[in-house]
C-alpha cells in the first residue's frame, strides 16, 4: 500500500507527498468579514446565511491541492432555510422554558433521537457541497449509526465513569471517517483504538496533574501566608498571596491552553494522518509547540484587539493546518470518478448544518 | 470580449482538460478545448459570484465546470451584458479597504443605534400586544423562592402593615391597568432595606425599609417608582429586550466563537443599560404620580439618598460613578438632589 509517487517536496512542508496548500490571507479576509458583518447587521441577522457562504467560499478557494483549489457549493437561502427552521425550534423552547417549564421537558427525547438524524443530515450537507475537480464529497451514514457512534457508545463512556471515552470518540470518528466519500472512493480511518486511548488519557492525566498543583498550592500559599504575616485572617492571608495566585493563575491559563492544543493535535493527526482514500493516503503533521503558540496568541490578538484580531487569527490557524497536510496519491490524481448521486431533497440537511454541528475533523 | 484561460471539468472524472471561454456580446458563451467546443446561451451557465482571486467557476447545465482564475474579464463580460448582480458590488466593497474600515465604523453605529433605539422600541410594541396574563405568568414562583432563600416573615405590626396597605390600594385601584397589584411584606434581615416588585403585580416591601422612612410619603413615593415597573411591564420588556440582543448577538459574533470573552460580556453590558432606563421610566412615573397627589417629589428624593448612604456606608451618593456602564441602577446622583436640605414641613 505504501507506494508513494516521488513527489517534489514543497520546502515549508515538513509532510511528505503532495502538500495541500492555501493562499489565505488575513487582511483579504478581514475585509470579506468586515464588510459581510455590516450586510449581517443592517439587515439584522438574515445576510449572515450569505455572509457564512462568502467565508467558506474564500477558504475553499484558497486551499489547493495538486494546483486546484476546492469548492464550496453551498448557497446563502439554503442556510438562511435551515437557519429559519432552527430559529423556530429555539424560540419554542425558549418560551417553553420561560412561561411552561415541564412541557419543556418534552424537548429531551426531542434532542436525545433528534441528535443523530441533526449530524447525518448536517454531515451529508457539508460534503455534497464541498468538491475538488468538480467531484463532489458525499455522506453514506445511517441513523441507526449515528445513533450507535453518538448515543450508544456515549452511553457505554458514561456507565464506565468516563473511562471508556476514548473508545466513544474512535466510534464516532470511524462512524464519521469511513461513510464519508470522495466520488466513488470511501475514506478509511487508519488510526488504532490504542492510538485514541493513548492521546485521551495523556491530555486528561496533564490536566487532573493541573489540577492537584493547583487544590495543593493554593492552600499552601495561605498556610505561608498567615504564617509570614502572623495573622489567622484568612483574607489576610490571601491578600499576602495575591502575586503568587496571579502567577497560578497564569500558569493555568497556560496549562490550559497546551492540553487543548495537545489534544487537537493529537486528534487531527490520527485522523488525517494516515486516513485512506482508495490506495491513496492522506497525511498530516501538526506540531504542539506551534499550535500552541498559534492558539495563545489568537487568543491574546483577539483580547488586545476587541476580536477585531479574528480575521487573521482564523486565517493563521487554516493555514497551519492545510500547510500541514499532505496527499500520497496512488498513481493519477486524474481517474479518481465521481458518484452519481442523486440530488435529494435538502430541508434536513440544510436544518443540520444550521446547528453547525462540528465534528472536529 | 477577451477569451479567458481555464481548466474543463466534465464531473465524471477529475481529469483537467485545458480549454478557453469567452462570453460574445450576443450572449452566447463559447468554450473550446483541444479538439472540440461547445456553444450554450449565457442564461444556461450558471457563473459563481466574485470572492477575492478565489477561481471563478462556470457551471453548465450537464454539471461540466469551467475554471478561471481570470476573475476581470469574466465581470467585465457580464457587466457589458448588464447582468450585474449584488454579489458584484460586495465583491468590490470586499476589495477596498476604505470601505471596509468604513463598514467597522457603520457596524458600531448601527448596532449601538440597535440597541438603545430599535430594540426597546420593539420591545414595547410587543408588550404592549401581549395581554397583561403574560406578566402573572413570568416569575409566578418567584415570591415563594425568595420567601424559601431570603427572606423572614415580616415582624412590622398588624395595625402598620394594614395601614400602608391601605394606602396601596387607594394607589392601584384607580389604575385599572389590568394588573392584580398587591402589597407583601418581609424582612430581609440588616441592610435589607429594599422594595421591588413582580411582573405579576406584587410589590414586596422589607421591614428595614418601613423604617428607614422617615415619613409615610417617603415609603408612598417607593411604592409608587415600583408600580411604576409593574404599570410599564418592564419585567416583560426586560426579557423581550434580552432575547432581542441575544439573537443580534448570535448574528453577529456568532462566528468568532466561544475565543473571545469580551463578546460574551456585551449582552450583560447591554442588559444593565436596559435596566437602568427602565429605572429611570420608574423614577418619571413616581415622581409624576406624587406631584399629581399633591406629596412633594423630594420625600422620594430624600428617601434614595437615605438607600444610598446606607449601601455605600454612609459616605453619600454617587460614589458608584466609576462602575457607571455596568450598574442596573443609574447612580444615585443622577435620580435625586441628595444636597437638598430635609423637606421642610
């Protein structure tokens, strides 16, 4: 199977095969969000469905491989549709909670059946609007399987006390991976349970030791404190800690960040990294420091900047992580053969993407 | 018009087929490839608007695309054959940047102008549809939670409680307004001294309150600022006021994400300048009320003055100035003359 194509090597891209590329850039893009924002606000939320097509459109566009870029297909009355739908089930409940708390309670068998058809039905949407070479994505999974991957599995996660979540999130990715197609040829997941196991019970052990230094410390800082200031005057002795907490604080904070960047990376490598299309591979290299790094200071752009930092701070993250990826294709690129699908009836699909459901591939 | 470069896809395959486009002035669009060409009406193809130098892709009827990056003369062709669509004049908008700093400038006005102005106004325009039942039904528990949490039973004497209550309903009964007012006493324990009502009607007074008065037009002019609120159904408009700036809010920092904690402060920014006008309608209609009855509308001055010092631990008013923006009630200062001299009597 590993037969790659000698390919020449792009020299930013330490993945081998074709790299996916993108031209995104933040500035050309501020100003797709900024003037989209105004449309949004003058016409008081409708042109935000038209706005979202605009963006996605841009990054589609600007993200490549082998020299052509991908497509997005999706058009704003097909999202203002499924938004209108959307906004109507929440104004219900909404009401419903406020003025008939317990006919309320008929939303949660409502969500608890509703949540599987919500992800094949938005799933589907987003991968027959997306193409590359005018062959489109598709969907093939079933409600029955989503219903296993999101709500069995959960439910096996959750009477073991969490220690099985790792094994939810490898269902629900496979479930995700392996019904998604690129014309006629299936994607396959190629990461192992074990790999899934291994990258969950890292990021959760770094985070329970976050917390042990934290319920150890803090208490500590005030027993010195009140020792020090000879006072038992528990806010004294947190006063006296103060500079000490802001830099736990901090710490935490940063913490906090490296386990959410650890585990992104972790995950989007398994899944991409490897993932099989036919007899061609796709591959993905994220490094930890530099997502972290990415990710702490779109965070601090956005805070200096009000959000106005947010064009380029999404615009850095694509970027990354197109530019980390790479395709080992089998042989042509040109004889991959589109599906003939049938152009189905869109009002479900259209409702799931309202709920931008994200399955963080 | 000039023909443009691109690649042919039939849909079929992922083969790219070098070929050209052009769009005649007769409306016809005419693409030739090697060794064959195709002529179909501009009004079969179906052209992908404009975005930045994203490819332009051109969409036949058989699902074949053409691609370009030659995004000019494609909008030159169709602007010739006046097809001119929005999208055209948002793709340019999107290429300046003028006008897109110019659009920040327009977002700000216009969403502030949103909030102060539109929003309430809808606000009330709903209210004023929906029947008065609505506000019975908004908190109905709300008393007994209070009661369950917060507070004590009242230990004023029967002989007072009757009294004020009394007067309350000399107060309400002329309103016929549809609300079914009525006065609850409690005590809320030291530094209770508090009045406010419920959308449903009850106004609830605290003992501590009754007797930091100093006269009974004082606790008169409170009970008046609170049927204020529930005569101008402001627990109503506050929530349909909040659902309002929670949905603009989803349009419009719905895509920057959970990242920024910032945008999630603005909905409650926002609801404090809701409140403290609704504060202030309340305060109009008191003191309104106290001068059409003949009371002097300082006795309600003077008794705020009196809340203030007792919360800011007797220093007077208005030292609550710096947190003006995130307070539900306007700064003393602003509400009442608290220099004027004790009411003269």
């Amino acid at each position: 199977m590993q037969q790659s194509v000698a390919l020449p090597a792009s020299a930013a891209a330490s993945v081998s095969g074709m790299p996916f590329e993108s031209r995104a850039n933040g500035g050309e893009y501020f100003r797709i969000w900024i003037v989209n924002l105004l449309l949004t606000v003058i016409t008081l939320g409708i042109y935000s469905a038209w706005a979202k097509v605009r963006s996605l459109r841009y990054f589609y566009g600007t993200t490549s491989l082998d020299g052509t870029a991908f497509e997005y297909h999706g058009t704003g009355m097909q999202i203002l549709k499924g938004r209108l739908i959307a906004f109507g089930v929440l104004a219900i409940y909404s009401l419903l909670t406020q003025f008939a708390p317990l006919l309320a309670l008929i939303f949660i068998p409502i969500f608890f059946f509703g949540l599987p058809w919500v992800i094949v039905k938005a799933r589907t949407f987003q991968m027959r609007v997306s193409s590359w070479r005018n062959v489109r994505f598709n969907f093939h999974g079933t409600y029955g399987g989503a219903m296993a991957a999101y709500i069995g599995w959960y439910l096996v996660a959750a009477i073991t006390a969490g220690i099985l979540t790792p094994l939810w999130i490898h269902k629900r990715t496979q479930y995700i991976v392996d019904n998604t197609s690129f014309g006629a040829e299936r994607f396959r997941l190629a990461a192992t349970l074990g790999r899934f196991f291994a990258f969950c019970y890292i990021a959760a052990g770094i985070g329970l030791a976050v917390v042990i230094v934290i319920a150890v410390a803090i208490p500590a800082l005030m027993v010195a404190g009140s020792a020090g200031g000879a006072s038992a005057d528990p806010t004294a002795a947190l006063l006296s800690a103060g500079p000490m907490l802001i830099v736990i604080g901090l710490l935490t904070f940063l913490a906090l960040f490296a386990i959410v960047a650890y585990y992104e990376r972790s995950f989007t490598n398994a899944v991409f990294d490897g993932l099989e299309l036919g007899d061609h591979r796709v591959r993905c290299n994220l490094k930890f420091g530099r997502l972290f790094f990415i990710y702490l200071t779109n965070v601090l752009g956005m805070a200096v900047t009000l959000g106005l930092f947010y064009p380029w701070a999404r615009v850095r993250m694509l970027r990354y992580q197109v530019e980390s990826m790479g395709f080992e294709p089998s042989g042509s690129l040109d004889k991959l053969v589109a599906d003939n699908q049938a152009a189905s009836s869109a009002i479900g699909e259209e409702f799931g993407e309202a709920f931008d459901v994200n399955f963080g591939l | 018009v000039t023909p443009v470069q691109g690649r042919f896809f039939d849909g079929k395959t992922t083969a790219a087929h070098a070929a050209t486009l052009s769009i005649g002035a007769d409306g016809f669009v005419r693409i030739e490839g090697d060794g064959w060409e195709r002529s179909v009406r501009l009004d079969e193809v179906e052209i992908s608007d404009r975005i930045a130098s994203v490819p332009r892709r051109v969409r036949f009827a058989d699902g074949a695309v053409f691609e370009t990056h030659e995004n000019d003369p494609i909008d030159e062709a169709l602007l010739g054959l006046g097809r001119h669509t929005f999208h055209h004049d948002v793709a340019r908008w999107e290429r300046h940047w003028p006008i897109a700093l110019a659009s920040l400038v327009l977002i700000v006005v216009a969403s502030w102008a949103f909030v102060r102005y539109g929003i309430p106004a809808i606000a009330t325009v709903a209210a004023r549809v929906l029947p008065p039942a609505v506000d019975r039904a908004i908190g109905a528990e709300g008393l007994e939670i209070l009661d369950r949490t917060f507070f004590e039973p009242s230990k004023l004497p029967a002989a007072r409680r009757a009294a004020l209550t009394a007067r309350f309903r000399a107060m309400t009964a002329p309103l016929e307004d549809g609300h079914d007012y009525r006065l609850e006493f409690r005590s809320a324990g030291e530094d209770g001294a508090n009045a406010f009502a419920l959308p449903s009607g009850i106004v609830v007074l605290t003992d501590e309150l009754v007797a930091l008065a100093e006269k009974d037009d004082e606790i008169i002019a409170v009970l008046a600022h609170e049927i204020g609120h529930v005569r101008g159904r402001h627990g109503l408009r506050m929530i349909l006021q909040s659902a309002g700036v929670s949905v603009l809010a989803l349009a419009v920092l719905g895509d920057l994400g959970s990242a920024s904690a910032l945008a999630a402060m603005i909905p409650a920014l926002i609801h404090a300048q809701h409140s403290r006008a609704f504060e202030t309608e309340a305060d109009e209609f008191a003191k309104q009320w106290l001068r059409e009855h003949d009371i002097d509308p300082r006795s309600f001055d003077a008794m705020l003055c009196r809340l203030a010092e007792g919360e800011s631990g007797g220093d007077g008013d208005g030292d609550d100035d710096r947190f003006d923006f995130l307070s539900s009630h306007p700064p003393t200062s602003q509400r009442a003359q608290c220099a004027t001299p004790p009411v003269a009597e």
